[in-house]
C-alpha cells in the first residue's frame, strides 16, 4: 500500500468532500444534545429570534464537515489504494460562520491544501494547513475555516 | 437578562464539570468522526495514540454544552459569528470528567450593526488529573441595553 507523506501533498488542490441536506428534524436533534439555544431547537420561538426561523448550530455545520472529509478520504484510500501517514489535528484557526444554514439547506463541502508548516519541536513531522468551504445550494459560501493536521514526514533511507 | 453592557473584560467563570464516557465517545465518532482510534478499542491500540480517545470535536460540541449549562441566567445572545483558534492540546480519553474556566478577553460595539455587542472569550479546558486538554476563543454576539428597557429601570430604582 502507497504511503502519502507531508513531502507528498501537493499544495493547491482543491478537493469536493461532499454535500449534505439539513433537515429540521436534524437540526433539532443535534443541537438538543449539544447547542440548544432557541433559535437551534424550537422553530416557533425562533420566528422571534435575530435569525426568524430556526438555524442550525454552527457546530453541527462543522461536524458535517468531518463526516464528509473521513468518508471521502477513506472513499478515495480504499479506491487508490493509499495511506496518509498522519491526519491527527492540532486545532483549527478563523472558523467563521458567515450566512446561518436554514431547513432544507444543502451545503456543499471542500477541502484546499493551502500550506506546510515545519515544526522545530517534532522535525519527524509537519502540519499541512487547509482553506475549508462550505457552500449552500445557492452558491453561497456559508463556513470557512483554516484546518491543521500532522503529517508524518518522509522516513529517512 | 444579562446585555452587552454587563459584560466586562477579565469576567471569569467556572463552568459546570462534563463526564465523558466510552459509549458516548464511540456513539459521536460513529455518526460524526468515524475514524478508527475513535470508534474502535482494538484497532486504536495499534495507532498512532495507542488507545481510544475522543473526536476533538465531540471534546468541543462538550465544551458549547458545558457553556448553555453555565448560562442559568438569560442572556440577549445573539449567536457567534466564528470561532478565532481552537486548540486540541491533549486526548481526551473514556472515564474523563472535564471542567473548563472561561476568561472575557474584548469587549467592543460592533460599528456596522447598533445596538450590538461583541465579545472574545478565552476557555480552558481540563481533564480530572488537571491535563490541559483544549483551548478555544470565540467571539460572540449580544444586544445591547435598550433604552428603556424594564430591566434598566429595576437597575436603577
């Protein structure tokens, strides 16, 4: 099986993960776990709300995006047969939530490699940085955020 | 209510403690971050952290809970427009129980839109041992005093 070091990404290329309908139904669940501010959980009140009518959480756009980047990258893994010598996340940078994502919104997600940070700490390893969209129906950017995650770098011969 | 104006830099608070569990780890990850060190107890011992932990955004959807459960008194909330950094410092792991401190770092008006206010909050996040386990700043939204508004008039009576 191919191995994809840090040294292997290519910066630049701009990856589709996918795209998700948000119904009522889902808003409603996950933000009754997680986030349950009106205007995430009862479509009434949130008439009454600065958003009037019910939005989903911000966190429930971003988990979204997980589940989009693990199925597409395990997708194309099994398919072209490859491995990425990493992927555990440091954190993220300027998440922004920029247009509130309603019932029946289809957002759209993709992934840029924007860039390669070496680390003096961990010279075994380097983050790679993401540019993160999501997109709705109407060609809205509604989510951006810049991702990080640890790539292993090439072992030495 | 708690507007805009009650908010001050250098405000802190303590927010009620979280426990987290192996089912609800495995149950987020499966749903949100299918990865096999979140989900998978065996395949985890052979990766990269050696164990299962938690998806860091389930330790994050932890700490927006935590943050609603803190909040007993209503606030003019108005949403959050993004967050500025989160950081994922260590795993968090099945059994942890996390507390979290939460530090106003600005205060400002927003210029574009009147009778709103903006606010950085600083949270810190800690697993029973005292691990420093995540970092998050985000800015939130909140409405301003209205002029006369009943809860100025208790105030001042």
């Amino acid at each position: 099986m191919k191995m994809i070091y840090f040294e292997d990404i290519e910066l630049g290329l701009r990856e589709e993960l996918g795209s998700y309908t948000f119904t009522a139904e889902d808003i409603i669940q996950f933000a009754s776990e997680w986030d349950p501010q009106v205007f995430h959980t009862d479509p009434e009140a949130a008439k009454d709300s600065i958003f009037g009518g019910l939005v989903a959480s911000g966190w429930h756009v971003n988990v979204i995006w997980m589940k989009l980047i693990v199925a597409s990258r395990l997708n194309r893994m099994r398919k072209e047969g490859f491995r990425m010598a990493g992927g555990v996340s440091p954190g993220f940078k300027d998440m922004k939530w920029l247009v509130p994502v309603r019932p029946g919104d289809t957002l759209t997600y993709f992934s840029t490699s924007a860039a390669k940070v070496d680390l003096k700490s961990r010279p075994e390893f380097g983050i790679l940085q993401s540019h993160n969209e999501a997109v709705n129906q109407d060609g809205v950017t509604v989510m951006t955020f810049t991702g990080q995650a640890y790539m292993r770098k090439r072992p030495k011969e | 209510m708690i507007y805009f104006e009650d908010i001050s830099i250098g405000d802190k608070e303590t927010l009620p403690v979280r426990h987290i569990s192996k089912e609800e780890i495995i149950a987020f990850a499966t749903e949100y971050d299918p990865q096999p060190h979140h989900i998978d107890e065996e395949a985890a011992k052979h990766m990269l952290l050696g164990e299962l932990v938690a998806s860091g955004w389930h330790t994050a959807c932890s700490l927006i809970r935590m943050i609603f459960d803190a909040n007993r008194e209503a606030r003019a909330f108005l949403g959050s427009p993004g967050v500025e950094e989160l950081r994922w410092r260590r795993p968090v792991k099945p059994g942890d129980t996390l507390r979290a401190t939460s530090e106003v770092i600005e205060a400002r008006r927003s210029k574009s839109k009147p009778g709103l206010g903006l606010t950085k909050t600083r949270f810190e996040v800690f697993n029973q041992d005292d691990v420093h386990v995540m970092t998050m700043e985000t800015w939130a939204m909140f409405a301003c005093r209205p002029p006369s508004s009943s809860d100025r008039a208790e105030a001042s009576s």
